[in-house]
C-alpha cells in the first residue's frame, strides 16, 4: 500500500524524503519571483469547457507535475457505474477521465489506468458511460472494470470506526498514485456521492457498510483511501434522482480540483442546488465526521479558494 | 474409419461451441431443432407445427435414404456415450445378444411419452438425447470447465500484472453456477456406467429419437451390405454396438438398428461388407425386432395416465396463475417471454438452453417448485443476478418457443413480476440505517423514497406500475440471507405467441421504460416524489433532500 493509505514505514519515507529533496531542488531553478507571494489555492474552481476548465483547476492547485511523477503507476477512479451517457449525470463525462488521462501521460506516468467496480453490467457501463471508447482509443485495455472478489485484497483499515477491514482492488493497492474523479450528484442514501463516497468503487463488499452506519463507514473507507487528487465533475450536476438518475440534471459547468478530498466534497455540496434547495457542507454527515476526524477541511470559508472561467 | 472419427468430433465440436456461443448466435438451438423425438413431443403437447422445427424433419428423411446416421454421426448424446464407452468399456470377449428383446423397450418409451403429450403434459426431457445431453453440458461440463479456468486465471493475475498483461489482468470468467447439476452429474454416471451391460446402452434400449429413427429406417437406399466372401466368423456381430448383426446370420443387418458406424466393414477379414446403394428387392434383412403394437397402445395409455395424474398435481396451474385456488411457489419468476404457465409447461423441453444462454446466470432450473409438472424448467432467480431488462438471449435459443422471442423494441415491456419490500427486513424500515441500495441499481426508476417523522432515514416504496420484475433490487440488497426487496410473479406477462407486450403493458397501466431522459419531476422542496404518503414530518427537515441532516 502505498502513502495515501496507511502509516508510511521507513522505506516509503526515505523514499519520499528523496522525492522532496528533489522537489526542493527543482525548485531551486524556477525564478523565486514566480513561487513569492503565489501561494497556491486549496481549492480550484474553474467553470467553462470540460477540457480546458480540468487542466487550469490542475494547473492552480500545483500542476498535476505536484501530485504524478514520472514512473508513477497512476489510477483514476470514475464514477462510470451505471449503463447511461453523459447527459443523465450519473457518471463522470468521459472528456474530463481523457484530459486527467493525457495530463498524466504528459507527466511521464509509468501506467495509468481507470477503474470502477460497477453497479450495473461491466460492459455497459464501460461502453455508454463513454469512458471505455475514449480512454481505449489513447490506450488499449486502459479502463476497466473489476467486479471478481479474486482481484480485490483484504486490507485492514487502523483507523476504522465501524468499518475495520474491506476488500481493495489490488491495481489500487499497487498504485503510487491515486486521482478521484467522481462526477458530481446525489445520493438518497448518502445526500450526495463524491469523492469520499465514490472510494466504495474501489472495493468488493459495498453491502456491509450499508448494514453499517453508512456515512461513518464512508469515512472510514476515506481514511484508507485518500486519493492524492480529486477532480469533481460538475459539468453537469445531477441535483435529485442520484446516483442513478434520471433526475434534474444541472449544468452548472464547473470543474473542481483539490488535494483534500473532504473540502472537494464540501465546496461542491455547498456550491449547487440539491433537491430544489441550498445546503451547508456540515449537513452531510460523512463530510462532517470526516472533518471531525482530521482526513480534511469542511470550512471551505476558511480555505484558500482560486476561481476562474476559461 | 478416421473419417468417421472426424465427422463425430467436428459434429461434438460444433453443437459444444453453438452451446458456448448461445444467445450470441442465431441458431444455436440447431441440434435441439433436429432432435426428432424433442420436437415430435412438443408438438403433439403444443398442439402446432412451425418451421423452425424442420430440421428434424429432415432428419428423419434422411433417415429413409441413409438410415441411422444422424445417431452415429451427428448426436452429440451418442458421440459422448461412445466416447465414454471407450473409457469405461469392460473387456468381453462376446456381445450379448440376449438383451435383444429389449431393443423394442425404446419404442415403448416413446409410445410413452407420445401418449402423455397428448395430454398436453411432456416427460421428453427425461429421455429426449438433446434434450438430455445439452443439460449435461450447460449445467455440468461448462460450469465446471468455467471455474477451472476462472482460478487458473486467478491464480496467473500476479504474473499478468507484473508483465502488465492488460487482458489477463482484468479477464474475469464469472463461472455459472447451477440447481440440481448433481442430478444430471448421477443420471448421467449411470448413462454411462450402462457400458457394462452393453455399449451404446442409451442407444440400442433407451432412446425416443433412435425408436423413430428406427421406425424410419427399416429399408434404408444406403445400408450395411454384405458379399458372398463372407464366411460367417461373426467377427462383425461381436463388434457391432448397436447389436444391428444377428450372429447366426452375419451376413444379415436389422437396419432399423444399424447407425452405419462401419465397425462392421473394418473388422471384416474377407472385406466382404460394404455399405452402398441397393435395391430394395436386394435387402438382407434380419429379422426386426419390431414393437408389439398391444404393447405400444399400452405404454401409450400409460403415459396419458401419468399425465392425467400429474395434471391433478396440487401445484399445477390452470389457466392462469391469478386464478383462484392456484398454489404455487411464492416466488417461482420465469423468463421474459415465457408463455402462459400451462402451455409453457407443454412447450418447454427443459433442455437448459436458456440456462445456458442466460449471461447473468440468473435462470435456474427448478425441482418441485412449480410442481412435478414443472421439473427442471427455468426461472429467474434474482438473488442470484438480476434478469437484464434489454436481454432477449433466453428467448432466441429456445427450440420450442416456451419462451417466446420478444422483439429488442419491446423487451422492457415483458415484465416477469413485481417488487415487494419485506420492511421488517429492510436496513431504512427496521434497522433505521441509511440504505436505498434498490434505488440505486433499479433501472426502471421504480423505486421512490420517504422521508417519515419516526424514521431518520428516507425509506423506500415500490412503484408497481413501474417495476418490471428485473430483480436488480433483490440481487443488490445488503440484507442477507433473505433479501429485503424480493420479486414476486405479481402481474408477470404471460402472453400467448404474438401479443405485443408493449400494447398490453400499457393497456394495464404500466410504465417499463428504461427512459434515461424522462425524470421523474423533482419534488418541490415540501414533500417527495409519488406515494401518496403524506409528509407530516413535524421538525425542521421537512422536506429536506435524502440524506442530509440538519448539519452541526
């Protein structure tokens, strides 16, 4: 498991102190002028077109140079869970999984690869979700889908409340680098499903934390699988009916990037309409407990917050 | 000798992968379509003839012209008892010719199963060798031969992801899983331990199709014939599976049992056997053991009177399954398509095809839960996997039209039940838990959520005019082992050969459209959608959207 799951070891340390000494170095070459006084916002939101609008909300939260490093072995969770195109807003739109796709690549990425563990049948959803068409034809065999319990591994997760334990995809465990792009909608079980909630694709038994508290265990699956960056479509927002739509669909042509995965969710809840009405970040309950729990920031007014339209 | 060898294993081969590829490939019934006793019994119990059954009837012309070649060549029951045969086949040093009265036992059979489809009621599937043998091999042979492949695969994942195998790495083979497979797994052990008594022990005593065969194949143009350098060794009589060679006359065939294997011809130390061409004036015909025809109106009444006895099964269903005093299994779902019960249950040939073809592995064959009747017929069984909503496979691979094709255009339509929810299982109802996993796999929208005052969690309803039985719900639902969302038969479709399911969906007030664009109107901010429960919740989050809270 690498860094974003578990208490680092030695190894994984040194290995990322290296990382940094790097990074300090390289730093040593860009003019001191453009680092001062630039500090970064924790939050990007960028409205306009799906392509241009994720590579400039990459762009202000540090580059996606920040979080993929070449070599790194990249995955990219979509929500692509369900049989239906992108006007139904139920999966992420197939254009912003292409652009992450190819800014990884451009990164020097060692192997990218987009993975669901879907709801409805594999191949239907990888076809209509458009994902599978358009990450295929930049690579073959690039997005997947993985439903057989052999190809998950147990993994115990310390700072688990309710949830100690869960099956991950091994391709995930594996990975050195994982990027959330969940589209943006929501849920009548848990008020909305973005990044956080979008991890249970990522694991083989979902029906456990249903008979558990599912936002507490939401959050304990949050907290072994913090993705590095999170990438929230809301091209389009699907405001009620969600996850699986058909329901009011937004289009409110936002792309939203963060490292913190937990103020991701929370601007994103705060910032549209669900269900005919406005909520605060801290009325979804796995966004609260998650803050409470130090795995991320809900007080967006607090947060550094970078706008822009392109 | 090797052509034979080669005709046989390309004949296996073929129905195995028309097996394989069911429901992805237009004829893959073919086999079943040439089974003359399968089709004869449906038939005489479906009370009609089309076209797509003409394939038997070519078989049993050709059996005029040519004899029993469809049984040595082209069976693919016969092909895996000889196959087995050689296997398991005892030494013996001579054939036994004393069983020979028994070979009329295969007209008996068939005068039985003839009698009870009269009736309407089919026992082919007992005896009929396509039906037989494509069970054997959709519910034993291929299961089996997945779920070895699928751990093979397992097992190489970590070299295929370490070489960046994509394909390896992400293959998943999802072996099927199947009722009562030991069941045919026994009767078939014991099909094939009948070598001891004889080879070809299913063929010479036992088959329905090789009796009608037979019956057709009496004074074949092409036969077994035999020359004057014969010396009468017997050699022959000895070899002959079919016990076709009377051994005090070898130089005789009863050709209504000879299936043209030419063992005969090879074994001959004179070369004196041919098979060819020959007049009918010419025929070196041993002496037929013929059916007694007391007896074929015997076993004939004996099948009518089974059928009488099971048609006063408790289980049976009369007209329709609606109907008053009709006892059936809570939750017996059959495919989409599936003809009204009764002529279902004369129609289908419970040769597992459908089974075979189901890609969610969902239709299962039953044992008593439609009744005796109903022995080893499809239903779905969503817990299992759901029955996708635009899949019309089961329908295109059956050979008898019990489960009618239902046009890509109107499949939604064909609803096979309805979802009930059992709230005293159910995580939101009873547990008190946030869960809407039924709305959140449903692909009809069927399923709508309340927000209630003494529950902290919206809880769901089923929309029945809107549900079409698919068994998403049921499959997905986190409660185990009985689910909280089950599918019930509740207003199935059951429609004649020809009715629109779409026309009479609607004419009944349903709604079974998958409709992706068409939202549900989104409630206003007091209240939730349909249901037709009032929101009288008295605090603040009235009206408040599905699983927020009041936040702090």
């Amino acid at each position: 498991m690498k860094p974003f799951a578990k208490p680092i070891d030695r190894r994984t340390f040194l290995k990322q102190l290296k990382g940094m000494a790097c990074f300090a170095g390289a730093s040593l070459l860009i003019p001191p002028g453009l680092m001062a006084g630039q500090k970064r916002p924790d939050l990007a939101v960028v409205t306009g077109d799906i392509e241009p609008a994720v590579k400039k909300a990459v762009d202000m939260i540090g580059g996606i140079g920040r979080f993929v490093k070449p070599g790194s072995r990249v995955v990219i969770k979509p929500n692509m869970s369900f049989a239906s195109g992108p006007e139904r807003a139920s999966n992420t739109h197939p254009d912003v999984i292409k652009t992450l796709v190819l800014m990884c690549r451009q990164a020097g990425a060692g192997r990218v690869l987009v993975l669901d563990n879907p709801l409805a049948p594999a191949e239907q959803c990888i076809e209509n979700s458009g994902i599978g068409p358009v990450c295929n034809a930049i690579e073959k065999n690039m997005a997947q889908t993985v439903t057989d319990p052999s190809r998950f591994k147990e993994t115990a997760i310390s700072d688990g409340k309710s949830l100690r334990q869960t099956d991950v995809m091994k391709e995930v465990l594996s990975a050195d680098v994982l990027i959330a792009a969940p589209q943006a909608k929501s849920h009548s079980g848990a008020g909305v499903s973005l990044s956080m909630k979008g991890m249970m694709g990522l694991i083989s038994n979902r029906r456990i934390m249903h008979r558990l508290d599912l936002h507490e265990a939401i959050v304990d699956l949050a907290s072994l699988l913090r993705p590095h960056l999170v990438v929230i479509d809301a091209s389009r927002v699907l405001s009620t009916g969600g996850p699986g739509g058909p329901g009011k669909v937004l289009t409110p042509k936002t792309i939203i990037a963060s490292a913190d995965m937990v103020a991701a969710d929370a601007y994103t809840v705060s910032a549209f309409e669900w269900y005919g009405s406005r909520y605060s970040a801290d009325q979804i309950k796995h966004i609260r407990l998650a803050h409470q729990r130090g795995l991320g920031r809900m007080d967006i007014d607090q947060l550094k917050i970078g706008k822009a339209a392109v | 000798m090797r052509f034979r060898r080669l005709a046989r294993a390309a004949s296996l081969g073929i129905f195995l992968m028309l097996l394989a590829a069911a429901g992805h490939l237009a004829a893959s019934d073919l086999y079943l379509r040439m089974d003359p006793a399968l089709i004869g019994a449906a038939a005489l119990a479906m009370r009609t003839l089309v076209w797509i059954w003409l394939p038997a009837v070519i078989v049993i012309a050709t059996a005029l012209l040519f004899g029993r070649i469809f049984c040595g060549y082209i069976c693919p029951m016969g092909i895996t008892i000889d196959a087995t045969d050689k296997c398991f086949a005892p030494r013996r040093k001579k054939n036994k010719t004393a069983h020979a009265p028994s070979l009329r036992l295969k007209y008996y059979i068939l005068a039985f199963m003839a009698g009870s489809a009269l009736f309407g009621v089919t026992f082919v599937y007992w005896a009929a060798p396509l039906s037989l043998v494509t069970r054997f091999y959709s519910l034993v042979f291929y299961p089996v031969l997945y779920m070895v492949s699928d751990k093979a695969v397992s097992a190489f994942y970590p070299i295929a992801s370490h070489l960046d195998l994509r394909t390896l790495m992400f293959l998943e083979i999802n072996p099927p899983r199947f009722a009562t497979g030991f069941f045919v797994l026994l009767f078939f052990a014991a099909v094939f331990a009948a070598v001891k008594i004889s080879p070809r022990f299913w063929c010479r005593y036992l088959c329905p199709s090789g009796a009608i065969l037979a019956l057709a194949s009496k004074k074949p143009l092409f036969r077994r014939q035999v020359n004057s350098e014969c010396n009468q060794c017997g050699l022959c009589a000895n070899k002959c599976p079919m016990a076709a060679i009377n051994p005090d006359a070898p130089e005789t065939t009863r050709h209504e049992e000879c299936i043209a294997c030419m063992q005969c011809r090879q074994i001959c130390p004179q070369n004196a056997v041919a098979f060819s061409a020959g007049l009918a004036t010419d025929l070196q015909k041993a002496e037929s053991i013929s059916p007694v025809r007391r007896q074929v109106l015997l076993y004939g009444l004996a099948g009518a009177g089974t059928a009488a006895v099971a048609l006063t099964g408790l289980k049976v269903v009369a007209g329709d399954e609606s109907q008053k005093g009709t006892v059936r299994h809570t939750r017996l779902i059959r495919p989409p398509g599936a003809l009204p019960e009764p002529d279902f249950l004369a129609a289908c040939v419970r040769c597992g095809q459908c089974m075979a073809a189901c890609p969610t592995n969902t239709l299962q064959p039953v044992w008593f839960d439609a009744g005796l009747l109903g022995l080893f017929s499809p239903a779905v069984t969503p817990r299992r996997k759901y029955c996708d909503p635009k899949c019309t496979a089961c329908g295109q691979v059956c050979p008898t039209g019990a489960i009618a094709q239902i046009p890509k255009s109107e499949r939604t339509w064909a609803k096979i039940g309805t979802a009930v929810i059992y709230r005293q299982q159910c995580l939101a109802w009873e547990y008190k838990k946030s869960c809407m996993v039924c709305d959140e796999v449903c692909p009809y929208d069927a399923l709508e959520f309340e927000k209630r005052p003494d529950l902290p969690y919206p809880v769901p309803h089923v929309l029945e005019d809107r549900c079409a039985g698919c068994g998403h719900c049921e499959h997905a639902c986190p409660v185990y082992n009985q689910a909280a969302i089950v599918v019930t038969p509740m207003n199935a479709l059951r429609l004649s050969p020809g009715q629109s399911f779409e026309y009479t969906a609607k004419s009944r007030g349903f709604t079974l459209q998958l409709a992706p664009g068409e939202a549900k109107q989104p409630p206003a901010v007091s209240g939730y959608p349909g249901g037709g429960l009032p929101d009288t919740a008295p605090h603040g989050n009235k009206g408040m959207a599905p699983g927020f809270d009041e936040g702090g």
